[in-house]
C-alpha cells in the first residue's frame, strides 16, 4: 500500500493534473485507463480509456466502484478489497483480476492504485490505473504450456531442442542436456566436449567446427557421455537460421535419442531446416511426385512466378512461400533428410 499527503488529489483525469494530455494519448491505444475516487464527495471519476476498457462508451454509465466489482470475474472478487474497507481505512491494495464485460468478451486488467490521506492520517482518496494485460497474460499460459510440453517430450523420448546465438564465444548448453550429462553451465562453458565419451571427444569436436564453419544445415551422431556413468548415442540435427541479411543469427538444433522417439521440428529449428531446402530439392521433389510448376503452384496456393522464383533461388530463405511450398510437398509424400554430414536427401516417404 502507498500513501501520499498531497496538497490536492493528483486526478489521473481533469483537474490540474500536467500530464493528462499525455495519459490521453497513452489512453488511446486502448490499453489504459485511469480514475479516481474522493471520499468527502463520494466523487468518483473514470477516464474515457477506462470506460472503453470496461466495455462502455465514455460516460455512457456513472463511474461506480460497485458497478466495476459487478464486472469482475466471482472468482476474481476476493482480490478486490470491499467497499466499507476502502472508505474506511483508505487502503488500495495492487492486483490483477479478469473483467467481463456487457459484450460477454473477457480481458485481464492490472491494477495499480495509491492512497491519500489528509495530514492527520485520515483517509482521502484514492487514485489509480487500469492496464490492460490480456495478450501478456495468454502469452504467458502459451509459454507455460510450452515448457510442460518441452518437458514431456524429455522424459519421454529424450528429446529437445535448442537455440544458440551466433557470434558469441560463450557456449551455452540447454537444460536437458546438463540434465543428462550431470554437467554445470560452468563445465560445459570450460569445455564443450565433456558432454561426449572420452574416445570420441577430439574427433567430434574437429567434425562439428569443420561442419559449422561451412554454414550449412548437418546432422551428427555421437555418444553422450551420461550422469552416473552410462553412455547414449544421441543423433543432433544442427540448422543455421538466417536474418534478412542472409548472415546467420542462430544455430537451432533438434536433438534425440536414436533409439527413441524421432520427433518433428518446431519453431526455429523448422524454420532453419525450411531454410536449407534450396530450388533443386524442390525440382527433385516435383519430380518424385511427377508434378509441374503449377500443381506445386495448385498445391500450395502460390502463384506460377513464385514457384519458378523458389527453384531458381530468388526467393528469400525465410519467405512465406517457401514454407507453403515444402509443406505441400511433404503432405504429397516428400521427406527431406539429412544424411552423411551435410548432405540432405529428398525421399519419397509414401
């Protein structure tokens, strides 16, 4: 709780307040609203932004902290100190809470509050913010159920993948494979190869710089040298995802057990190995399929043009119709697979 003896409430909305111009042009990205109450009066005051947040048209209804409880989610209100207690002690306490509003839609709104009392000690008013967190908060369930799924597919199949930035010399090692090599950040940062088995340390080490200096997409296969002494062989699919600039930000990899599961690749690793396919694979896939440019155009939904772009290299590595077009393909029957090092296969899998 914050509490301020101001020699006037500091009205978020009218008033002398300086920066209201600016709260009206943060409010009207629709995101905010402000509003105040003044015990005395029993004035309350809501800014347009937080009508709009709430549902209601600027001054389409009186502002009414009873109104705003009514709004609230039941399993929410608790949250939300009761009117008596307000009035009375002057207390506004921070928290996020979602509302419903007249249209039925839901969105999740922080609050944030201060309390004024007079030079006695006696509670004045009360004044505060409305954010409005909705996308943030689905973002945040998004990653957590991300992290549950990253973590099953570990157990699971010993599977995982992972994303080092470009142009650092600070190696950093995913968690699942310090998980399973019982190895610290600090040792994997001293020396990289002590993931391996002792006998194959210097081998791997001079194949994987070899392999990343060329900048192309490889596969390897290696032992992992593995908590409590065991060991593992373990396939890693290594894929350089370029910037616009045709420069390689990232090394994504999508790593597995070779005796397990052998599962798909997702987000940068996808889009690294999207990246690898170049026009002649593309060629070589129409052919397996005995398809022209324009069933792949059909199939994919792109144009003649940019399909004849695609196989004569002129479309950017990361473009969306690349994407359209390898996906059309693999739900033809294609796969694309690394194999011996660098070198990547197009296969007829069905």
């Amino acid at each position: 709780m914050n509490q301020h003896t101001p020699s006037f409430v500091e009205a978020p909305f009218g008033g002398d307040f300086p920066d209201r111009d600016f709260l009206r042009l943060v409010e009207a990205y629709g995101l905010t609203g402000s509003w105040t109450w003044t015990f005395a009066t029993d004035e309350q005051v809501w800014s347009p932004g937080l009508y709009r947040l709430l549902g209601f048209a600027p001054g389409a209804v009186r502002a009414d902290y009873g109104l705003f409880l009514s709004l609230v989610h039941p399993e929410d209100r608790p949250l939300i100190e009761a009117n008596a207690r307000v009035m009375r002690d002057g207390i506004f306490n921070d928290h996020t809470v979602r509302v419903i509003r007249p249209d039925g839609s839901l969105r999740v709104l922080a609050n944030r509050g201060t309390a004024y009392v007079t030079p006695e000690g006696r509670p004045r008013a009360v004044a505060g913010v409305a954010l409005d967190v909705t996308d943030a908060e689905r973002l945040a369930i998004l990653h957590r159920e991300e992290q549950r799924r990253r973590r099953a597919l570990f157990e699971q199949a010993q599977a995982w993948t992972h994303a080092s930035p470009c142009g650092t010399s600070y190696r950093i090692a995913s968690r699942e494979l310090l998980s399973l090599t019982g190895l610290s950040q600090q040792d994997f940062h001293a020396d990289w190869t002590r993931i391996l088995v002792p006998e194959e340390r210097a081998r791997v080490h001079d194949r994987i710089q070899t392999l990343l200096a060329a900048g192309r997409a490889f596969v390897v296969e290696q032992h992992l040298a593995l908590a409590g002494g065991e060991r593992g062989l373990f396939r890693g699919v290594f894929v350089p995802v370029r910037g616009a600039d045709g420069r390689i930000e990232t090394w994504a990899s999508l790593n597995s057990r070779v005796d397990g599961i052998r599962p798909a690749a997702t987000g940068l690793a996808r889009c690294g190995l999207e990246q690898a396919v170049q026009g002649s694979h593309i060629r070589a896939a129409r052919g397996l399929l005995d398809w022209s440019m324009a069933q792949l155009a059909a199939a994919s939904g792109l144009s003649l043009s940019t399909v004849r772009r695609l196989e004569d290299g002129g479309e950017g590595q990361s473009s969306r119709s690349r994407h359209a077009a390898i996906a059309a393909l693999q739900q033809a029957g294609i796969g694309f697979v690394f194999i011996d090092g660098n070198t990547l296969a197009v296969a007829r899998v069905r």
